[in-house]
C-alpha cells in the first residue's frame, strides 16, 4: 500500500511540474504541416495578481500566413498588413478590450498555414489593467519564451507514435492517480466514506 501511495504522489507532483512549465505563452498545434491551411491557438496566461489582461499584440513571423480569424467574444480586433487586397499578408495582430483575470488564458484563435519547413516565433505583448507590459519574445529557455510552432513537410516517420506515447504516459500517470487514491481511501478499515 505504501508502494501504491508513493506512486500516486509521484505521479502527481509530475503532472504539477508539467502544468508550471506550461504557465506561458504558447501556440497550438506545436508542430503543424507546412504549405496547409490548418486551425492554430494562442493561449496567454494572466499571471499577475490583482490585474486582469487587457491587451494582446502578436507579431507573425515572415513565411506564416493568417488567412481568417475565429471570433473572440470581448474582445476587438485590429490587424496591420503589407500589400493590398488578395495579396495582403497581416504582420500583426492586436486584441483589445477584454479583461481576463489573474489565472485565466487569453484564448484567440486563427486559420493560418506556414508557407514551408522551419520553425516560425512569434513575438506577443501582454498588456496588463495596471498598465504593465509582458514582452513574450525571450528564447525557449528564457523567463517569459516566445510562442513558437515547428512545420514540416511531413507528419510521418514516427511523430505520430512519439505523441500517442505521451498520450499513454498521460493517462497511465492518471490512472496511477486515481488507483492510488481509491487504495487509500479504503485503507481506513473498510468503513464507507462519508
């Protein structure tokens, strides 16, 4: 019993350091197909006690083209292009008007695709109700990294068995969870919980 209660400790102190590492701003899918129109998310955490987000600036890297927008209810939308008509291509993308408070991700979505093979960074500003800013533009490894997705001209070649790992991992971390808890629970003589 001793083994099962350890186990299920383990496994929630490791998904507790996953959902810390992830406390940033980050763009979904990580890894998509280049030169396909695919759905992609921006998600920006509101860290800072006492302040809500009011304010998101993404500047799209060269090469990543948005083709249309998912409404965002609260918020309002503006975009700067180069180019003209057909042949526009937005540089960036600002969110205003919305208040999300500490805790809570700004969640924006967009129809977009990578023109070819590499790894695209975004730079985000996170502009806070008491005025501060949050530059998102530092290296992967840097105290607040910038979004980045990596796209590839194939999906193939084992990536796909790489993320059903990391599913499996997932859900077996959670069932050791959830398996260690009911042992535990019992563990008191047999006497039904209250």
């Amino acid at each position: 019993m001793r083994h099962l209660s350890a186990l299920a400790l383990a496994a929630t102190a490791t998904l507790a350091t996953a959902a810390v590492a992830s406390a940033h701003a980050r763009l979904s899918p990580p890894v998509s197909l280049a030169g396909t129109l695919q759905l992609f998310s921006l998600a920006v955490p509101t860290e800072k006690a006492n302040a809500t987000t009011t304010k998101i600036v993404m500047t799209v890297p060269a090469g990543f083209g948005i083709d249309s927008f998912v409404p965002s209810p609260g918020w309002t939308r503006s975009e700067r292009s180069t180019g003209s008509g057909g042949s526009a291509v937005i540089t960036q993308v600002t969110w205003t008007g919305g208040r999300v408070p500490t805790e809570e991700d700004s969640l924006f979505q967009f129809l977009a695709q990578p023109a070819k093979s590499g790894t695209y960074t975004f730079q985000v500003q996170q502009t806070y109700s008491d005025g501060s800013i949050v530059n998102w533009a530092d290296p992967e490894t840097g105290q607040d990294p910038a979004p980045t997705i990596e796209a590839k001209s194939s999906l193939g070649g084992g990536g796909g068995t790489s993320i059903l790992a990391i599913v499996a991992l997932a859900l077996g971390a959670v069932a050791l969870l959830v398996g260690g808890v009911a042992v535990v629970s019992r563990g008191g003589g047999g006497r039904p919980l209250a």
